[in-house]
C-alpha cells in the first residue's frame, strides 16, 4: 500500500482486483466527524474498495465515516447536512440514480464525486444528477479539501424544502433561433444607488412578458444580493461555471442555473463566500454570457459600483448598460466621474441608459438639469417608494408583489422598451437605431 502516500501517482486502477468489492467491515456508527465544516455538515465517503475509501478518508483528516454502499449511507441521512465523497465505484447507473434522488429530495446532502477517468459524459452525467463537483485523479488534497468545504457551505438546513432548483431534466432550452440574446447590465459607480432592485424587477418584468427565455446573472460577485431579492436557495452558483468553464455546455449551463419559479427566468447567483469571487475573471464571465446568449433573449447583469477586471468585461460584453443614479448630488457627481471612466474604456456612449432611481418632485433636483449635466437621456424615472424595501424584504419583487405601484409600472415600462426594442431594434442592429429607439 505504499503508493497510497504518494496520490499524485495515484490511479484507482491499482485498486481493481477481483476481490476488492468486499463487505464491509468497519461499519461506522453514525456519520459525525472531528473535521469542522460550514453549517456543521458531517463527511462521509463511500466506495464499494475498502483501500480505496480508506485513502479518499485519509486525505481528509480524522474521524471521516466510510461506507461500501449509498444504501448503507441513506439509512442515516436525515439528521443533519453531510457531504458525501462518491469513489469511483459510484459511477454506475445505478448509484448515480440513488444521488439524483437525494438532490430532488434532500437539500442537505451534497456529493462530491471522484472518478479515475473525467469524461464530457461522466461529468454530464454527474452533474445532471445532482453532483456538486468532479475531480478527476490523481487527487490534489487541496482541491479535495476545498471543494468539500464550498459544498458543506452551500448545503441549505432546511425545515421544508420548496421545490426550487434546476430546470428539470427534459426542459432544456435549445439554441436561438435569428439574433442572439441581448445583453444588459445594470451598473453604477455609486454603491446603493439601486442596481439590484433595477436588475431584479426588469429581469422579471422581462421574463413574464418574453416569448424568449430570460438570465440573471449575479455579477457582484463579492456581496450579491440577487438570491435574497428573489428568495431563492440556489443549489450552484456562478463559481460553479466558472470551474467548470472548458468543458461547459449549452444544457450543463441550464442545469446548474436556479429556476425562479413565479416568473420562469433563470438566475446564475454570485458566490456564497466573497473569497470565491478571486477564482473569477473577466475572461470566464465573458465566455459564460456568451454562451447564455445562445439560448435566453436576455440576460441581465448585476453589477457591483467598481470598476474591475470582471466588470470592465461586462460593460464591454454588454449591447445595452443601464447607469443607476439616485436623484441627489453626490449620485449625480458620481455618474459623472463615471461616466468619464467609460468613456476613456471606449464604452460606446450609445450602449448607455440613464435609470433615475428614487426620482421624486420633493427632492427639488431638476431632471431635465440633470439630464444635461451628464448629457444622457432618462430611459425612467423610478419613484422613491416603500413597496421597494418591503418587496426586498419579501423577496419579492415590486413588479410581482405591488404591480400596480408607480415604481412597477416604471420598470414595466422598461422592460417594454428593450422587448420593443427586440422586435423595431434588434441587439446586433446599428448603435443609431438603438438610440433612436431610446430618444437620446
Ligand atoms: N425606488 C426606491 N424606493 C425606495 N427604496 C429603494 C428604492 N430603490 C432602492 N431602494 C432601497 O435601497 C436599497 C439598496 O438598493 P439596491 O440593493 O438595489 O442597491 P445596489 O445599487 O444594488 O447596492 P450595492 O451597490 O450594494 O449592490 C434597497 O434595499 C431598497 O430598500
Ligand atoms: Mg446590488
């Protein structure tokens, strides 16, 4: 067993032998572990090869339960989150049916599988089937280990489970027919301002009165709030597809995006630790966008007030950007200053929509001084209202939980313009007509 101390020569081949599928003997009692995780998620490993799981435990630390079937595992599911390691002998059918069930069924468990041989198809197949995450061997411990510590903090406690979650399996989107989807991003230089309240309500405006399918993706990929304003537990997030970049398709997209059920649109969340947010480049959320523009109408963008490698790609990648600005000076100082920023990025200025957010009489700030001061038309006037803090409380947003507001009508209107502006205005038509469309 020495090549056991070396896993970077690893290769679950060696453990093949005709007599290595034993019975086991070192049944566990329970499935609590010493190793500490977010939400106080056990660990266990199950393989039907002793030395196999005995290896997988060891480079996890002390006290890791082992067993030899998911059988063996179910009987003790149920009392609290556990995140399984699945060996390489879990990849059949069979298993991989048992772990389906449990990701329709059991929000607190989350498995992680390790495969000798990592495929297109096994991961496919994998993940469709509720697998969190893949790692191919040899094992980096270190992978290993942080992988089981994101699906531990992703796993959700909870008392009853709404039937949230991925599209399911049979729903997949096929590709656009004509024009690919439009991109908008919801932006601002001034944190705040509304952006994710913009976001959240033209996504869903959209999303209900599309004939094409629609995307949100976080883009405040530190501190996203788009989960919280939509109450949704998503089962992935955006690092997810990220990590998974080179080898993501079109339907292994769909299936990692959250449903949000009463509008039908898809949302890519942002990280659960802002840590994650450092995986992430420019370049991947590009190709992520993309992708997602084969096959939605729309895909809306929300983005942090920065100006980042992440965020500079997703003006660039963007045909449409909606600036946030609260009615006030310093709002109305900021936009400026960013404005300025755009333009020195050579952001088409065409590409620009100025969204005037709490714009209220009382607040005695001209809109049409403003208007000439950062020389940029209002595509809306958004009232300052509380229907907007009690919807982000709900999780509900205003356009679905007060839709005869003032501040629902606006983004209704909005998200007129942009449908409108699909059918007299396609995305990949001249700068000119969009701007015409848009009266600036
Ligand atoms: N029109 C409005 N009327 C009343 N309250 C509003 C309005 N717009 C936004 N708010 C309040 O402001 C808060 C901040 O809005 P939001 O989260 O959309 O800002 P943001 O620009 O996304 O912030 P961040 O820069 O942190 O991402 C919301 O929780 C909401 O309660
Ligand atoms: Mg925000």
């Amino acid at each position: 067993m020495a090549e056991l101390d070396d896993f970077s020569n690893f290769n679950f081949d060696d453990f093949e032998s005709p007599g290595s599928t034993d019975t086991v003997t070192e049944e566990p009692t329970d499935i609590s572990t010493d190793i500490r995780l977010p939400n106080g998620a056990a660990l266990a490993v199950v393989d039907a090869d002793q030395a196999v799981r005995e290896y997988l435990a060891s480079q996890l630390g002390e006290g890791v339960a082992t067993v030899a079937s998911l059988v063996d595992l179910e009987q003790r599911l149920g009392m609290g989150p556990v995140v399984v390691i699945l060996g390489p002998s879990c990849v059949d059918p069979t298993d991989l049916a048992v772990v389906e069930r449990w990701s329709r069924t059991n929000p607190e468990v989350g498995c992680v599988l390790v495969t000798s041989e990592l495929t297109t198809t096994l991961l496919h197949t994998a993940l469709r089937a509720g697998v969190k995450d893949v790692i191919p061997a040899p094992i980096d411990q270190m992978q290993l280990v942080d992988t089981v510590g994101r699906v531990a903090e992703g796993l959700t406690v909870r008392p009853s489970s709404p039937a949230l979650g991925g599209i399911a399996e049979g729903d997949f989107l096929e590709p656009l027919e004509g024009e690919p989807g439009r991109v908008i991003s919801v932006f601002s230089t001034k944190g705040g301002s509304g952006k994710s309240v913009t976001a959240t309500n033209l996504a869903c405006a959209l999303a209900r009165s599309s004939d094409r399918p629609v995307a949100l993706i976080d883009g405040h990929l530190q501190f996203g709030d788009v989960s919280v304003m939509l109450k949704l537990q998503p089962q992935h997030t955006i690092v997810d597809a990220v990590s998974q970049i080179d080898k993501l398709d079109a339907s292994m997209l769909q299936q990692l995006m959250t449903v949000h059920q009463p509008t039908g649109m898809m949302v890519l969340p942002a990280p659960l630790e802002p840590t994650f947010a450092d995986q992430i480049s420019g370049d991947q959320m590009v190709r992520l966008i993309e992708m997602l523009k084969t096959f939605v109408g729309h895909v809306i963008v929300d983005l942090p007030a920065i100006f980042n490698d992440v965020v500079i790609s997703m003006l660039e990648a963007s045909d449409d950007i909606l600036l946030v600005a609260g009615l006030d000076i310093p709002n109305i100082k900021n936009v400026k200053i960013g404005l300025s920023t755009l333009s020195l990025l050579s952001i088409p200025k065409e590409h620009l929509h100025l969204v005037l957010n709490r714009a209220d009489s009382r607040v005695k700030l001209d809109v049409g001084e403003v208007e000439k001061t950062l020389q940029l038309h209002a595509v809306a006037h958004v009232p300052s209202d509380v229907v907007v803090p009690i919807s982000v409380n709900k999780g509900s947003p205003v356009v679905l939980s007060a839709p005869k507001s003032g501040v629902a009508r606006e983004f209704e209107k909005l998200a007129g313009m942009f449908l409108d502006g699909v059918s007299a205005a396609p995305a990949a038509e001249s700068a000119s007509g969009r701007r015409r469309f848009f009266g600036s």
